[in-house]
C-alpha cells in the first residue's frame, strides 16, 4: 500500500491503515483526515470521513447516494461506471459537474477536453477537498494526482494501476498476467471496484451471457437436426469460460465450491436452458435466458480468485461434464423402431432428463447404438402399451374426468378424447420423455396440444397431457399437467 507521497509542489501526505488494510488516515502538515469505514465491504465503504474536525457523512444504496457536511445535504447522480457526473443540493441545482474520459483521466465537463494533470474539477476549494469520489468512485488523492482503489492506487494519467495486482493472473487469458494493467484495457464494459479484480457492468454481461448461450444454440439446434454429429466442446467450452471470466463479479471469500458453482451457472445454464427452450419449443424466451443464465454465470463466479479456479474447471472439470452431455445429446437422437439416429424428431426428449437415472437402469452408457439401448426399450415398452378398464375408469376418469368430484384435480375438457390423447402421447414423435418422479419406478410421457385439453382446479385452462406409464408398459395415469 502507498504510505507516503512527496511532492515538491504540493508537499506530503502520509497515509496509514489498519490490520485489514483499511486506509484510516491520511496526513499532512496542514490537514489531517480520518477515514470511517465499512469494514464488511471492500469498496463503497466509506463511512465519513473527517477533515481538521469537520465531519463528512455518507449515505450509500448500491453506490454512495448523498454526503452530509455542515448541516446541509448535497446528492450524487452518477454514470453507468459508477462516476460521479453531478452533485446537487436539496432543491436539485447541480452545484458541482465532473466528466471522466475511459480511463478516468478528469474531463473538462463543459468542452469535453482532457484537464491537465494539475488542473482538477471541484473537488477542491483553496486545497481542502470539499468531496473525495472520482471516476468508477474511486477517491481522489490531492497530492499524488492519483485514485484510491482500496487494494492499491490508480494512475488515470497511464490507465495502469501504481501498486502490484494481488492477483497473480493465468495463462489462459494473458493479459490477467500483467499486474499492472487497469480491467484489462477494456475499460467501457469493465471496471474495478475494489483495485483487485474487474467486473463487466450489468449491460455487457447480459450480452456476454447471451454470446455464451448462442453459440450452444447453434449446435445444439445442428445436432438435433443430424446436420452436427456432437457439440464442438472446445468451443462451447472457451465460450462458457470466456464469458464467466469475463463476468465475474468480484468480492471476498472465495469457497471450495467455486469450481462446481461456475461450471453449473456457465456450462448448465447457457447450454442447458437455451437449447432446451430452442428445442422443446422452438424458441428462446430471452428473459428466462437472461435470468437463468445471469444467476448461474454471475453468480457462481464471484469472487476475486476466479482466475485459477476457471482454469482449473477449463482443465479438469469440464470435460468430464461435457462427455456425459454429449452422450446424452447422443441418445436424445434415437429414433424410435429401429430409425437411423439422424432422423429423429427434436422433440423426443428433454435435455434435463435424469442422465444418472437412465445410465443405472441401462447397466452403463443408455445407448450403445444397438438394440440394447435404453431409449429403444423404453420406446418398445410405450409402442405396447397396456391401459386397463379400471385403470381408466377409477383413476383417471374417477379423479380427472369431466365430472370429477375431486375438486382440488385438474379435469379434462369433455369434448377431450382421453384415449386418443394418451396413446397419441405414448406412441408419437410429439412428446417429452424423462424418468418417473420421487424415486418410482418408470417414465413420464408429456404431449402439448394446440387447443386446452382441460382446466386446472382454480379453472386455468391447460394444454399438456401428462402419462404416467411404469416399468412393464402399464399406464398408472393420466391428466391435464398444471
């Protein structure tokens, strides 16, 4: 950390930290200022600060919000970067204006000209600054020209930091390798808080998220229409690894399940939840793309050891998931009665069947290419179907018939015909397949109908008819899925 600076124009200032590497004070022969901080943040932390005396209040949402000094409030508007473009007083007047070029070297807000180094904005009033927050929120220092970014200092004049990166860096991506360079010179969509590690700005992950997810889309659409053998994993996954780097948001404490964390955020959300949206409905619904795959990617990457722990999972971790997807992506391709595997439909499977499920009942890998396949089994077994008299009177017309007494059921439509629906579901192309819930023995078909088939208990009307069939090819059920 920057203990003292010496200038032969502008004096000395000496700065002091506490165990944590808070900065508590910093002082000059003229002016002494003491720092209060939020020890449980490691950046927006600043409390008050005290010059000579006179106490500075401030009053954070995300960002700082508002300063109180000498009995009057001033408020911060600020840009997507987090700088400070104006301060207002109560009544909205703007009563200082500040402008920061990419980099954070002081922009004269009125002409749009780069300030000389010495020539500041209005932080200052004959020496004393009057407030401390610069570009990204950084705090200007008076003496040295530089900006305190908590971990170290920062140099707007060479867009470098002045202080050694305490993070080492990693191979895969090298300009992480250079402990010097500030957000890896991509300062529009990057920036760094906590003078540690960077992070993309809101906007710009989205669109790296669904960088990310696209181009699973592609393959995954190519190989459901047999025009792609299997997913091109290296792509896919320096795509994924890319983007979680690249999305990282930076904090403290980075746990042991980081690894496991990122790669499911990453890899099963971007791959996962688009393709299954591509493929089961034939479209993608971006706001479920962007939550799912926000939460995943952002999430599990925070954390400012992201470097090594995404070079580990790019390494070692990854492949192993992405051999299982790929076999399973395989198997999702097995066409019923003995087809060739690239003629199937793309709707026969849901990408988020149980794959540990159906490898234990097949004795290994569910499909071989050969008559032993699991899918083709399950597939004879529904071909053969049984649905018995009882079955179909006291359960599913008893419980889910048109004139059901059961009134917390769904009911199917009376102009629906049960029969039909069912086999239709059982041996059609136009249906989702996945293993039979809470550990019971067998599988469950879905099929989605243009028209309603039947209404929920509170009177939703639904469209997706749901058998149930268990392990010897009898139907235990059937009815309109909530």
């Amino acid at each position: 950390m920057l203990s003292k600076v010496v200038d032969s124009n502008k004096g000395e200032v000496e700065n002091q930290y506490n165990g944590l590497g808070f900065r508590v004070a910093s002082t000059r022969p003229e002016e002494k200022i003491e720092y209060l901080c939020d020890l449980s943040r490691d950046y927006y932390n600043l409390l008050e600060r005290t010059v000579n005396g006179e106490t500075e209040s401030f009053i954070y949402d995300n960002n700082v919000v508002s300063m109180s000094k000498a009995g009057s409030n001033y408020y911060y508007l600020q840009d997507e970067l987090g700088s400070p473009m104006y301060m207002t007083g109560t009544d909205g007047v703007a009563v200082s204006s500040y402008a920061f070029d990419d980099f954070g070297r002081n922009v004269d807000p009125f002409t749009g000209k780069i300030k000389e180094a010495n020539h500041k904005h209005s932080y200052t009033t004959d020496g004393n600054i009057i407030q401390p927050f610069a570009f990204t929120g950084y705090q200007e220092d008076e003496v040295s020209d530089l900006k305190f970014a908590q971990a170290r200092f920062y140099s707007a004049e060479n867009g470098r930091f002045v202080g050694e990166d305490q993070i080492g860096g990693y191979t895969e991506k090298p300009d992480t390798i250079n402990h010097f360079v500030y957000c890896w010179n991509n300062p529009k969509n990057l920036i760094d808080k906590n003078g540690k590690f960077p992070q993309i700005l809101i906007g710009a992950a989205v669109g790296g998220i669904i960088g990310a997810g696209v181009d699973a889309i592609s393959q995954g659409v190519a190989i459901a229409k047999g025009e792609q053998d299997s997913f091109n994993w290296g792509e896919l996954a320096g795509a994924t690894v890319e983007g979680a780097v690249v999305g990282a948001v930076a904090s403290t404490g980075v746990g042991a399940g980081l690894a496991g964390a990122m790669l499911a955020g990453g890899l099963g959300a971007a791959a996962g939840n688009v393709t299954t949206q591509l493929i089961n409905t034939g479209s993608v619904d971006g706001g479920q793309l962007a939550l799912a795959t926000g939460a995943g990617v952002i999430g599990g990457a925070a954390g400012y050891g992201i470097g090594k722990a995404i070079s580990k999972v790019s390494s070692k971790v990854m492949p192993k998931i992405a051999n299982k997807i790929d076999d399973f992506v395989t198997k999702r391709r097995v066409a019923r009665g003995g087809a060739s595997v690239n003629t199937v439909s793309p709707k026969q499977c849901r990408l988020e069947m149980d794959l540990q499920f159906f490898a234990e009942k097949s004795g290994g890998c569910p499909y071989d290419g050969g008559a032993e396949s699991k899918f083709r089994e399950v597939f004879d077994l529904a071909d053969n179907y049984k649905l018995s008299d009882e079955t179909f009177n006291n359960h599913i017309l008893d419980r889910h018939g048109p004139n059901s007494v059961y009134g917390n059921k769904s009911h199917f439509n009376a102009n629906f015909d049960i029969r039909e629906g069912i086999n239709s579901t059982l041996t059609g192309n136009n249906f989702t397949l996945g293993p039979n819930t809470a550990g019971r023995d067998g599988y469950i078909f879905e099929q989605t109908f243009t028209n309603s088939i039947g209404t929920s208990s509170n009177g939703k009307s639904l469209n997706t008819l749901k058998v149930v069939m268990d392990g010897s090819g009898n139907v235990i059920t059937a009815f309109p899925k909530k």
